[in-house]
C-alpha cells in the first residue's frame, strides 16, 4: 500500500509539472499541494523535496515571493540531508531568483553561485562527455540568471564586476556552453557600454586564441 501512496505522490508531481510548463500555476499548485501532503504521509522526504521546489517554481510565477523562499528552503534542507545535487541547485536557484525578486542582491548572487557549484560538481562526475554538454546545457537558466543579475549591478551600483561576468561567461564556455550562450537570451553587447564592448572583445579574442 505503502508503494501505491508512492507511486501517487509521483504521479501528482508529474500533472503539477505539466501545469506548470504551460503556465497553468495556480492548477498546479493543486496538484503539487496534494502530492505535498501524500509524501508526508508516505515518509517519502526525496519526493517532498522535489515537489516542494515545484511549489517553489509554482510561487515565484505568482508573485508569492515569501511562500516560494519557504518552499525552496525546505527543499534545500531535504536536499543536504539526502545529498541530492539535483535538488540542491534547483532550490539555491530558486532561492535566488527570490532574493533577487525582493531586491537583496548580494544575496541572490550567493545562491546563484552555490547552484553553479552545485551543476558543475555534478557535471564533473559524468563520465561521457556527450552527456555533460547535454546535462550543462539544460541548466544554462542560473548562468544567464547571474551574468544578467551581475551587469544590472555593474551598471548601476558604481561596482566592477566586469572581470567576474567574463569569468563566468568564460568558464560556461569552457563547459561546453559556447553553442547555447550564442542561442540565449542573453546580448552581451547590447547591454554593456562601448568601454565595456571592448574588453568584452578583447577577452573574447583571447578565449578564442587559447
């Protein structure tokens, strides 16, 4: 019976995804609640984390910025004690995204940081290179969440973070990020001044050399 509670909880987790992939939150937090409370009373503390980060997701797309920290907290609790990289990042990842929603900057680049640390750990221990490049790729949201993050404070805090946003940028590349940085959403050029264009430039054609 045990396994059926199990094999349910899963199954609300999955119909919550889906809501949430077509922007249908609130239908899927429904779900995603439900799921919640059957893997409480399943024990099942691996389900709980990932579907209290997809109430986490859930919240942030609804403004419930304060409830979505909770979730993404908890989430990262569970994650450390099962020593689970995957839920890890997708909590610090979330939690960043709502210091940044509630303007703690300092604090959001933290939690960027650590899920960066936390996808490239995981990277690091797969063995085929194939399936790094895929793995890495799919996480190219927190890249472009910090690069982002970090130019809006160079530009309006009187603060040098050039150097740390090529950094990032090129040690992406250096993960096989090249290809998918080129497609993203993120126009390096059209948000840097001509001053920072050319070391932008400079720095590239130097990677591009190496």
């Amino acid at each position: 019976k045990m396994n059926d509670v199990r094999t349910e909880v899963r199954a609300l987790n999955n119909i919550g995804n889906v809501y949430l992939d077509l922007g249908k939150y609130n239908n899927a937090l429904m779900y995603l609640r439900r799921g919640l409370f059957r893997s409480e009373m399943a024990n099942d503390d691996e389900a709980r984390s990932m579907i209290l980060n997809n109430i986490g997701r859930g919240n942030i797309h609804l403004g419930m910025t304060e409830e979505a920290e909770k979730s993404f907290s908890k989430a990262f609790d569970l994650g450390k004690k099962l020593s689970r990289g995957e839920i890890i990042w997708e909590a610090c990842f979330g939690l960043g995204q709502c210091y940044e929603w509630k303007k703690e900057y300092s604090n959001a680049v933290v939690y960027y940081k650590m899920a960066i640390s936390v996808i490239d750990r995981i990277r690091s221990q797969i063995a085929v290179d194939t399936y790094k490049s895929s793995f890495a790729r799919n996480k190219l949201k927190v890249y472009e969440s910090l690069v982002q993050l970090l130019i809006r404070l160079h530009k309006s805090e009187n603060l040098d973070y050039f150097g740390e946003i090529f950094h990032i940028i090129e040690s992406a590349k250096a993960r096989a990020f090249l290809e998918s940085l080129g497609e993203s959403k993120i126009n390096i050029r059209e948000r840097l001044t001509s001053e920072l264009e050319e070391q932008e430039k400079a720095i590239s054609s130097r990677i591009s050399l190496a």
